[in-house]
C-alpha cells in the first residue's frame, strides 16, 4: 500500500483493535451520540460528502493517545491541529476516490473480503467486531465499502504516481557524493565479552573468578572458548561475539579501555552494576567512509520515497485544480 494514501485504512484498524480494550478499561473515546451532528457535513468533494463521523473515526486513535499525554488547554489546541490535519487528508482522500470513480477503477469483490477477513481476525469473536463497529455507526456493509474505496484509491495512486516514479543509478552515485557526511563511519571495533555476573555470589568471588580467567587468557587459552563455557552474558554461546561497537557508543571507562587495546588483545576485569567484564578486540577499523556497495539499497529507498512524495503532492494539486471542494 503507498503510505500517505494507506492512512486511513490503517488508522481504521487501529482504532477497531482499540475499542474492545477501551471499552474493558474504561476509557472515553470521542464519538458523538446525536445522530444529527455525527453525520454533519463538514465539507463536500466533487460528489463526495465528508461527515463528522468520518473525522471522528480517523481520529480516534489519535485522540485516545492524546488523551494520556496531554491536559487542559494543551489537549484542546492538540486536538484541533489535528483535526484541521486530518480533516485535510480526508479531503484528500475523497479527492483521489472522485477521480477513481471517474476513472472507473475496478476492484474485485474478493479483495474487499480479504481485507474484512483480517480485520475481523483481529477480534476474539465476531459478536465483538460487529459490536466494535456498531458503536461507530458503521455495519459490515459499510465497511466493505470503505475497504472497498480505499483499495480503489490506492489501485488508482499506484498506476498514475508509483508506477511512474524511479531512481536511476547516476542519481544513486550523485546523492552518495553530494551527501558523504550520512555515511561516514567512526573508528569501531569487533569485540568479544566475558561477563562474571554478581548477585548469586559476592562481588569479592565475582572479582576472584574474573581473575581466574584473565589469567588462563594471559596463558594463551582462547577467549572464544572462555567465553563459551563462563560467561554470563547474553552472547556467551556465540563466544562472547558482540559484533561491532563504535567509538562512544560503550559507558565511559569501558570504551577507553577496549579502544586503547590493539587487535587481538583484552581487558583486565572491569567493573559494571552487572559485574566483571573481560573484553577482547578481535579486529579493528579506522574512521572510513561506508562504500556505496553497501548504502546502495538505502540511497535509492531514500530517493524513491522523496520522489513519490513530491509527485503525489503534485498530482494531488492538479486534482484540487479541476475539482469542486467546499469546506462547510
């Protein structure tokens, strides 16, 4: 599904999945009980209405996260921001759905019913999902339409912008150029761990056992092996392999210490709030920059996602153009 214009669907979902836990826990959703003002008007695009009860459904899960993070006049002014927003992409929305009626798009009925199939899976019966959607003002039926409207307008999004958008090599090789600050990488190092964990015995013995291997590690034992049958922590099966750490990235004294070492080898016990670790550099790397062999792949996501955006934002403005939109 294309992102922007999957919205709804997804906020419907989530907002279906939410109310059975809402309603359990108590908590207020914003609907409106009189029928009269949840199905006033807010605004009209070309042939298609857009009522309260379709912004207070797109909204509701916002509105319920909202709800646990803001107070007072804060909630309030939240809460009219998004409306202004989401009652915009609604617009939007229906825009789209206009041009793909226009257009007549065809979409099969049993991808409408895959769709209401997940959904429904998402409930522990059916009686809560008809429940769910009854306390919205909706019934199976007008969901399968709104399912159905959206997979119109995501068919639709799909042939006249995705498919037309794509990213070229060359503009691939320029980004990776113009932009080398994104993919430099400080001096790292491959690390392996023995952790000697304190609680179940006291932090002298933790320190005596510590000792113990850092001493067969000094008679030339292997570290991997060690770290095998001793250690604590959680990598302890793979040898002790923590992959590799940047620069700063480990507490203070840690990242000192194993920094200052030369590849292969390690620490003296250090002393955490978990115990006593034992490191040991297995391989080390200089400041570099990352090849374009390996940022290839996020470049062209990066570029694709920018120019989908942009085209649909465009396209989008064209269809604003030639169509009647009336803000009530």
């Amino acid at each position: 599904m294309n992102g922007r214009r999957a919205a709804q669907f997804f906020l419907l979902l989530l907002f279906l999945s939410l109310v059975p836990a809402c309603r359990q826990a108590g908590c207020r959703v914003d609907t409106v009980e009189a029928a009269e003002v949840v199905e006033r008007i807010l605004a009209v695009v070309n042939d298609e209405i857009i009522t309260e009860q379709d912004l207070q459904l797109m909204m509701a899960p916002v509105v319920s996260q909202y709800r646990t993070t803001y107070t007072g006049t804060e909630f309030e002014d939240k809460i009219k921001e998004a409306r202004r927003d989401f009652l915009q992409k609604i617009i939007e929305d229906r825009l789209v759905l206009s041009e793909a009626k226009k257009k007549q798009v065809v979409i099969a009925d049993a991808e409408v019913d895959e769709m209401m199939t997940d959904v429904r899976n998402k409930f522990p019966s059916r009686e809560v999902f008809l429940k769910a959607i009854e306390d919205q003002g909706l019934t199976e039926k007008k969901l399968w339409n709104r399912f159905r409207d959206q997979l119109m307008t995501q068919r639709l999004v799909a042939y006249e912008v995705k498919s037309r958008v794509s990213v070229s090599p060359g503009e691939i090789s320029q980004y990776y150029k113009n932009h080398s600050e994104e993919f430099s990488q400080g001096e790292r190092i491959k690390l392996r761990q023995i952790l000697v964990r304190e609680g179940a015995r006291s932090e002298e013995d933790a320190k005596a056992f510590a000792d113990s291997l850092a001493a067969q590690l000094n008679e030339g034992k292997s570290f991997e092996e060690l770290a095998k049958a001793y250690s604590e922590g959680s990598e302890a099966k793979e040898g002790g392999d923590m992959g590799w750490v940047e620069k700063g990235q480990l507490l203070g004294d840690i990242d000192r210490a194993v920094f200052s070492l030369n590849q292969g080898e390690h620490t003296e016990p250090i002393k955490s709030s978990l115990g006593f670790h034992l490191f040991q550099v297995v391989e080390k790397q200089t400041a570099s920059l990352k090849p374009l062999t390996e940022t290839r792949e996020d470049i062209q996501d990066k570029l694709f996602k920018q120019k989908l955006k942009w085209r649909l934002d465009s396209w989008i403005e064209s269809l604003k153009k030639s169509a009647y939109i009336s803000i009530r």
